[in-house]
C-alpha cells in the first residue's frame, strides 16, 4: 500500500470534524512511540521551547553518564545512538535554535566524555561533521544570535585530522 502525499492527507483533513480528528490523533499515538513523542512535544512543550531545550540538554548530558567506559565498542555505539536521539528531538522542534544548542550541548558532552573518544579517528570524524553542521546552521540565523552561538563554538575544542 503506497502512503497518501502530505498534500493528500491535508485536503482529506479539511473535511473531517473535530472528533474524527481528535480520534485519528489518539490512534496515531497508539503505533509508534515517536508519534506518541511529536504529539507530547506539539501539545506541551511546544509553547515552552527554553524548558523543552534544558530537558533534552539535561537527557543528553544524563545518558552520557551512563556510558559504560570500560570497552570502546559500546562507547562508540551509544555515543552515535545519543547523537541519533538527539536529531530526534531536534526534528520535533521547527525552532532554529532549538536546533544549534542541542548540537553544541551535544558536542560539549561529547568532547568532554573521555580521553578514548579523543584518540579514536572515527568519533573525532563525528565529532567534526557535527561542528560543520552547527557552523551551517549557524549561519540562517539571526546576526546577534551568530555571535553568542559563534562564541559557543569557538570555546570548543577543534581536532584536525
């Protein structure tokens, strides 16, 4: 079965009532747990995006605590599973800068985990694209938000390989 288009779906929305709707969201939640995840972030935190952001800063720094660092395979792997979680919460946001703090946040924890992640080539590869990300992004916002996120990054380390 091929999906309907996004356009398809909003022309078809227009028709239906409050409470079709209403039911169409509470069995959307019932599937997946991102779906359950975007519809929280929509109706509670949406309006409050400076605590939505602390939050997930807070997760962030939380799940790096609890990396094993006895063996570096794990490490490596729930390093990339933060950094996937964290694009999740990101894409909830349409906010731009929601988008720079969390990478930021994410790459201060990163840098700061441990000396292994340092010595390893391939996180200091993740580790560097997600810089050029955050300079990217950086760059599509407004001038004196720059600066401040400018002065962020420029406070964090740079490996060149």
């Amino acid at each position: 079965m091929k999906p309907a288009t996004a356009v398809q779906i909003r022309k078809e929305l227009k028709f239906r009532s409050k409470e079709e709707l209403e039911q169409l969201c509470l069995r959307l939640s019932r599937f997946k747990k991102e779906n359950k995840e975007l519809l929280t972030y929509l109706l509670f935190e949406a309006d409050h995006e400076d605590s939505y952001v602390e939050e997930v800063k807070d997760f962030i720094t939380q799940q790096f605590k609890e990396i094993p660092a006895t063996n570096f395979y794990r490490t490596k792997k729930r390093i990339r599973k933060i950094l996937r979680e964290t694009k999740k919460f990101i894409r909830y946001s349409s906010v731009k800068e929601t988008e720079v703090a969390l990478l930021l946040h994410f790459c201060d924890e990163m840098i700061h985990y441990s000396n292994s992640v340092k010595r390893s080539k391939t996180m200091l590869q993740l580790y560097e694209r997600q810089l050029a990300l955050i300079e990217k992004k950086i760059a599509g916002l407004h001038e004196d938000l720059q600066m401040d996120y400018i002065s962020e990054l420029k406070e964090l380390p740079r490996h060149n390989l």
